[in-house]
C-alpha cells in the first residue's frame, strides 16, 4: 500500500483500476504507464492504494470484465473512496458512452469517486 502525508489509518483508500491496450511493438507500455500515473496521482492527493486492479483490453462491457467486477464488489463493501482511472476510455470506450455513465453512477451511489489521473 501507498500512503502520503496522513497515517495510513487516515489515509483515504483508493483502487487503481488499469485496463489499457497491448500495442503491438510495447505490450505493456500502456498498463505501465498507467500504474505510474495512478501512483504519483495517489501520491499528491494522499490516497492510500488498498488494491491495483487490472483487467485485459477489449471487452466494452465493463459489467463483463473480472476485474470491474471486482471494483464493484470492493465499492460495495465500502472499503474504498475513490477509483483512480487513467482516462474514462478505461472504463469503456468512447463509442459506448453510457457504459461509463452507468459504471460511474454505480459507483458514485456507493460513495466511491471516479478519479482520473492521466495529465495533460
């Protein structure tokens, strides 16, 4: 776990949600990228990473992927405060919009913010 400036006690817990495509010539560079990010992001907000959860790139459903699943279930146990997401395409692709609205409603009425954390 990671947790900056506050005791890990006080430190509010977040998951890392990766979920990024394997191009072709750097397979991991992308998911690499992504946990860098979601860490110096931690890092600067004071949040502590109770769990790096990935899943593999391609299913636009984010309800049909293993690991969403799995943020579902730790968003309601009421474990977390927060999803740190590099972009919203991670949690499902531009051209399916409303599953990213559905999945970030879902959580948000589980009182989990959706942090993303790529820089510009």
């Amino acid at each position: 776990m990671i947790s900056y400036g506050r005791s890990p006690e006080s430190a509010a817990k977040a998951v890392l949600y990766v979920c990024a495509d394997r191009g072709r010539q750097m397979p991991s560079l992308a998911a690499e990228r992504a946990l860098a990010e979601g860490r110096a992001f931690a890092e600067r907000h004071e949040l502590t990473i109770a769990a790096v959860v990935t899943d593999r790139y391609g299913e636009p459903d984010p309800g049909r992927r293993p690991g969403w699943l799995k943020v579902w279930e730790l968003a309601a146990a009421g474990g977390i405060e927060a999803v740190l997401v590099r972009w919203p395409a991670a949690i499902a692709p531009v051209v399916v919009r409303e599953y990213q609205d559905r999945e970030t409603r879902w959580v948000r009425g589980h009182g989990v913010h959706v942090r993303y954390t790529w820089l510009l």
